[in-house]
C-alpha cells in the first residue's frame, strides 16, 4: 500500500535529517543543486561542508568503537 492511500497528505510525515551523515547527505544533495543550477560558489561550500561532515563522523565511530 502506498503511503499516500495510507495516511491524508495533511499527515505526511516531513523529510527528518538526523545525525551527522544525514546532514552530509543533505549538503551534498544541495551541493549538486546547486551545482547544476550555476551557483559554483554555494555548490563548492556545501561540498566543503558535506566532507568535513563525513571526516568529523568517521572520527567519531573509530574513537566510539575503540572506547
């Protein structure tokens, strides 16, 4: 069944972006956007962002996995 049949589209649930690789995915998705739209300067930040996002993450896991 569809979610649409399921739920009335008044009670759809909204795009939730939790932790740090759903906020990297969601600056790597804006930085596409913006990519093909033209804006170099914002599609180059929310690389920058993305990546730092994914180093800082991988960090965290190798540190919570040794502890």
């Amino acid at each position: 069944m569809a979610l649409s049949q399921t739920l009335p589209p008044t009670q759809l649930v909204p795009l939730q972006v939790d932790g740090l690789l759903g906020l990297a995915v969601l600056f790597l998705i804006l930085a596409l956007v913006a990519a093909v739209l033209g804006a170099r300067g914002i599609a180059g930040l929310s690389m920058d962002i993305a990546k730092w996002l994914v180093i800082i993450f991988i960090v965290l896991a190798v540190v919570t996995f040794l502890l």
